[in-house]
C-alpha cells in the first residue's frame, strides 16, 4: 500500500486555526483543540494553538525516528507537552487546553489507527459500505454545562483527551487493518465531518466519496454552505448544539 495523501485545513472564519494536520510517507495525523468556552480560566499562558502544535510536533517525531506503538507516541507526547509549560502555567487545571487525536500509520502490511476525543477515521474495506471509526464519548455526557465537561474530563465513566494526563492515550480507540483490504479512508476533525454526524446531509460513504472525486477543499466548501444555511432554531436543536461554525480538517489517503 503507497500513501497518497491529500489535505485541506480551514479555520473557523475570522479565526485562527486550532487544528493541525501533518503527513509523512506512512502516516498522517490530525488534532482538534478544544476552543475554551468564555470566561473560563486554562491556567495556562500558552492556549489551544501552542497545545496543539507541541503535540503534534512530538507525535510526528515518534512516528518518522521510533518504533513506538501508537498510544506509547501519544502517552509520551502529552507528557512531554505537559512538562514544557510545567514551571509556567497551572497544569492541574482541569480546564487545561486539551485537543483531540487521530492518527493512521501503515506498519508492514497493516494500518494502524488511534483516535481519541471526537475526530473520526472513515475507513471502507473491499466492497463494504464505509464506516466511522470514532471515540464517541463526547456525545453521551448526562451535561454539558462549563462544571459537567470540566468534571468528566479524563476520568474513568465521562471522556478522555489529549491534555495533561498521558494516560489518556491508552483510552483511545486504536486498532489495525489488513492494508491490501482498505478501498479507502480518511481521517477529520468533527468540523471536517459535520456533513454527516451534524446536517445528516451524507453519510460516510457519501463523505468519503466527495472527498475521492472532488477533494478535501470541497468537502470544506459543502460543510461552510450548510453552516451558512442554518437557522437558529435547528443550531439548538439535538445533535446540534454549539457553535454555528467550526475550524474543519480533511484528509484523503488514497
């Protein structure tokens, strides 16, 4: 299996981007900070952005220089992470800046996945329908008041994320495939797969094949054209909840 990777990124408009997606020969990843709601206090000087591009550097540096499982990478990298900003910034905060992972790495003849927090890996093998792999555990909080998130945050029975805590790393969902059996796959950030799991306007069969037959970038394009065209009322309703716009993140591996 050759990789051929094709990516777009685009942030939240009018604002920076707190996703980050790298590639390499065998492996692609991409991180999704976690925007902090207003007014609450990180305790860290730094933000989202620095949280996320650390991480991103040291799992980059795992998966080109050691042979290190994918939860040993990420274990390491938000320890290191962490331990930079420790004589600086408060990281005992439970509101600490936080992102989500997924990562895909082709070992031998199997591919590798990890994915933690909400970022899903579509992946379609042989004939089958397409299907999301995803740490879904964001989604079934009893609340999401600032207090409930905060409180059920990289612990047993709420959710787990790339943050302060490195054994977070080994609640993530990983597993591995047959490479010669993968038809396709993907890897997003929620914003990059709002099409389907928020406006229900694809599936992941669909999202995988608008991404093989036109790309990551107008993927981006359909998911800012929903956003534009959503009213208030449907924003607040079920699976909807949040912010009308997100940064969102595609990548094609082909």
């Amino acid at each position: 299996m050759m990789f051929n990777v094709t990516f777009a990124s685009a942030p939240t408009p009018g604002q920076p981007n707190e996703d980050y997606v790298a590639a390499g020969p065998d492996w692609a990843l991409v991180l999704d900070g976690a925007t902090p709601p207003t007014g609450v206090e990180s305790g860290c000087k730094h933000g989202v952005r620095w949280l996320v591009r650390s991480l991103a550097a040291v799992l980059v540096d795992h998966l080109v220089m050691t042979d290190s499982s994918l939860p040993d990478a990420l274990a390491d990298a938000i320890e290191v992470t962490r331990d930079r900003h420790a004589s600086t910034c408060d990281v005992s905060n439970p509101s600490s800046p936080s992102s989500t992972v997924a990562v895909l790495r082709l070992r031998r003849d199997r591919l590798e996945y990890l994915t933690l927090a909400d970022s899903p890996i579509v992946v379609r093998v042989g004939d089958n329908p397409a299907q999301a792999i995803i740490d879904d555990r964001t989604a079934h909080l009893p609340s999401y008041t600032v207090e409930a998130v905060r409180d059920f945050r990289n612990r047993e029975g709420g959710f787990w994320v790339a943050s302060t805590v490195p054994e977070a790393a080994y609640h993530a969902m990983t597993g591995a495939l047959a490479a010669e059996s993968v038809t396709g796959v993907a890897l997003l950030t929620d914003g990059g797969a709002r099409l389907v799991d928020r406006f229900a306007l694809s599936d992941w069969g669909g999202l995988l094949e608008i991404l093989e037959d036109s790309g990551p970038v107008e993927l981006i394009r359909r998911v800012r054209e929903a956003e534009a065209a959503e009213t208030d009322e449907e924003r607040h309703r079920g699976k909807r909840r949040g912010k009308r716009h997100d940064d969102a993140t595609a990548v094609l591996i082909r």
